[in-house]
C-alpha cells in the first residue's frame, strides 16, 4: 500500500481507502462493517470516507460503534465526513451550506461518529444560494475550533473551487485542499481536464469515488440488472443509462477480455486504472463482502504494469462519451 499526500497538504492518506455510501447501513450492517473495516486497516487502508446523509445518518453512527468496539487509536486512521443534503426536514435544513446548517451538521455527525473531531469535512456539493464568503469562513471555524482538520469539496467546478479558495487566501483562513469527483472510465473529463491547472496553481488533492461506475466496469451487468445489485436500487436508477447503452456495453466487453487477458479481474483493472493517475491521492472503495474487498485490495497488483495496459485502455475507450 502506498500513502500519498493530499495534494500539497502534509496528511497521507492510503491510494486505496474504505467509503460507505450506498453499502453501510443498506446493504452491510453492523457486523459486516466490522468484518470490512478490520480487513481494510490490517490491508494498509488508513482513510475511511462517510457522509451525514449516507442512510440518512446511519452510516455514521455504525462506523463510530465499530470503531469503538476496535478499539482503534485514533492517530492511526484518517476519517471524514460531508454536508450539503442534509438528514431532516425544515428551512436551512436541506440543499445548503450557510453557517447554521454546517455547525449543527458538524455536532451531529460527530456525536454519531463519537468523536471530537473528523479528519477531514467536505463540502458536499456547491450552495449558489449562500454566499461563498460564509461557507469558506464557516469551513475555517470549524478547523480552528478542532472539529476538523482539513476542509475540502465534492463535485465542485474548477472555478467554484477557485473562488473559495481565493476567498480563503484573501482572507488569510484555512484554504480547501481536496476534492471529491466520480473518476472512471466513464467519467474523466473534471478531474482530467477541468481540473488540471488546479493541481500545480492550489495543489489541490483527490479522493475519488465510483472508480467502477457503480459495478459497471465489473461486468456483472453485461447480462442484464442483477436482482440486489447497486442498479437494482430505485435510488441508484440514475447509473442504468450507462449499463443499457451499446456503445459502453461493447467497451466493457473489451475491458473485461484485457483484464483477463492479465489474469486480473475487471475490477482490479479498473481500480488499478484510477490508482495509476499520479493525480489521484485516493481511490475510495465500496465493498459488501470481505471477498469482494480482498479483491478490490488486490488491485494494487497490477501497479507496476499499468503504464502499458493504459494505452490499451484508452484505445477501448476512445470516443466514449
């Protein structure tokens, strides 16, 4: 396992870690997050990504009682959180980032985690509605109370990102350092394209998430929607456009032969792909069973050959919007 700055910050977080959306708390209970979570650190995994609206809550509290019943030191894992959708009804309660929503949502989810401070919080997505000034200075109040370390975005526009940032350096408060893009084979554009300058100008960081398109790089829905799959799930039915159409159905195909062709799953080739862009800090990993972290964890075997098989990737890619 490699660690790897976040950007140009001094945090290292492992290039493979643990997140929670969709599985903690609808499809891994209590039990089976523990079962995970201890695979993953004895593995060399040390950044577990949540965020307060995963299972409205729930996925929070459940990583905060496995972690307690494992009685992990707390310097010996990185762990963060996100706000923006909110968990309850009520004006400044939902789709905001201004100042009263962010301090109760930050004491909530630090009460269910059952733990003074997060690693790092991100700002789940942008706010048009509240002024950037507010939520940059909310973000480093946060940091020079001690409720967090670190603050960073989720798919944020480049010039969204600029601007807080420059609000920051105006301002003389803590800056974002990281940000958190879906980066796949199918979804390259932001993080390699619109990104770019931002790199070397802010040395911005990157935890990425869905590096299998939500289990379409697999293969496993070559055949169709399999019943208690990801795409299964009413929530997630947003991703079967990708899964249904020709063209990335033929690419899959591709991809699944050359991964075989290496001895490696898709899967793996898929992970490792996102792990090999020197850009990338961490790629953050969903798993429901220990199997299927094992596998995913073994991804990192692949490392050294990438530089070849890249090139072969973006032939079977090219073109695909």
């Amino acid at each position: 396992m490699e660690y790897r700055r976040l950007g140009k910050a001094g945090l290292k977080v492992s290039q493979l870690s643990l997140g929670s959306w969709v599985t903690f708390g609808k499809q891994v209970d209590r039990s089976k997050a523990r079962e995970l979570m201890a695979m993953a650190l004895d593995n060399g995994i040390n950044f577990f990504d949540n965020a307060e609206v995963y299972a409205a809550g729930e996925s929070e509290k459940i990583m905060g009682e496995v972690i307690k019943e494992l009685k992990w030191p707390r310097e010996k894992f990185v762990i963060s959180t996100k706000f923006f959708w909110g968990i309850q009804e009520g004006v400044n309660l939902r789709n905001t980032l201004n100042r009263k929503y962010l301090v109760q949502a930050m004491d909530g989810s630090l009460k269910r985690l059952n733990m003074d401070f997060v690693d790092i919080v991100y700002c789940h997505r942008p706010d048009p509605e509240t002024p950037i000034e507010e939520t940059v200075f909310t973000m480093h109040d946060m940091i020079t109370q001690g409720k967090a370390l670190y603050w960073g975005t989720s798919e944020w526009s480049a010039a969204e990102i600029m601007e807080a940032w420059q609000v920051a350096d105006r301002h003389h408060l803590h800056k974002p350092i990281v940000e958190q893009p879906q980066y796949n084979l199918f979804h390259r554009a932001r993080v390699e394209k619109e990104y770019a300058r931002l790199y070397k100008d802010i040395g911005l960081g990157l935890t990425t998430w869905s590096p299998l398109a939500s289990g379409i790089l697999s293969g496993k829905y070559l055949k169709g929607i399999p019943e208690g799959s990801r795409l299964s799930m009413g929530s997630l039915s947003w991703l079967r456009e990708h899964a249904e159409d020709e063209r990335k159905i033929e690419a899959v195909q591709s991809f699944v032969g050359l991964a075989r062709e290496t001895g490696f799953t898709p899967s793996q080739l898929a992970i490792a792909w996102c792990s090999s862009n020197p850009v990338v800090s961490s790629v953050i990993l969903g798993a429901t069973s220990e199997a299927q972290l094992k596998e995913n964890i073994g991804s990192l075997e692949l490392m050294p050959q990438m530089s070849d098989l890249k090139r072969q990737i973006d032939t079977i890619f090219d073109g695909i919007p």
